[in-house]
C-alpha cells in the first residue's frame, strides 16, 4: 500500500490513491457485517434472541396480519392468547382481521404472551 503523509497546519494526515482507500472501506464495511453477525448469533446461542423463521416472513411479506401469524406459529388459538394475554378474545380478532390497530399497552401485552419482540407485532 503507497501512503503518502502530508502535515497541514501541524495536523499529519495520509494520502493514498482512491483504489486503496476504497479497498479500506470495503474492508471495514465487510468487518462491520462478520461483527454484526457474530452478536446476533450469539443472541441466539444465549437465548435472547430468535431468528424469523422465512414461513413467517413470506407470510408477512404477503400481507397478513402479524399477531395471526405469531398466533398461529406459537400454536395458539385466539381464546389460548386472549387468557395468556389477559386481551379479550374480540380485541384480538379485531386487530387480526385489520379493523383494529390495537393501542401500544394491548400490544405489549401480547408481545410478552407470544415471547416476541413489540416491533413485531408493529
């Protein structure tokens, strides 16, 4: 690697070509990623996180309502969830079916009884 230092003002910086600069930045972009992935597989390994399974995204993806596919992924029917939840079973049909949003502490309620994180049900 060709670096050529410079003083300006007594401050030292390198100069270098961009090819080389831009080869620094892909590196340090791809050690962002391999750093990134390392945590959240070990957020898996501990148990505090859980990978999306691909069924649930193309569901998703598809449009379908969040809190159903949760639901249903955990094996729960809507009075299983109302109980664990203490959500009555109409609000949770409501929001399923989309003629409700469901406000941020209902919401909460049903992330802890899914074991999921809130920004999933969003």
């Amino acid at each position: 690697m060709r670096v050529e230092k410079i003083t300006r003002h007594g401050e030292e910086f390198a100069v270098l070509p961009m090819g080389e600069l831009k080869k620094l930045m892909d590196d340090a972009e791809m050690l962002s990623d391999v750093k990134a992935y390392d945590a959240a597989k070990a957020r898996i390994e501990r148990g505090q996180d859980e990978p999306i399974p691909l069924e649930i995204a193309e569901r998703r993806l598809a449009g379908e309502s969040t809190l159903r596919i949760w639901r249903e992924y955990r094996g729960l029917t809507q009075e299983d969830l109302a109980k664990k939840s203490k959500v009555s079973r109409p609000m949770i049909a409501a929001i399923e079916s989309g003629r409700k949003k469901g406000g941020i502490g209902t919401l909460k309620k049903l992330a802890v009884a899914l074991k999921v994180d809130l920004d999933h049900l969003a």
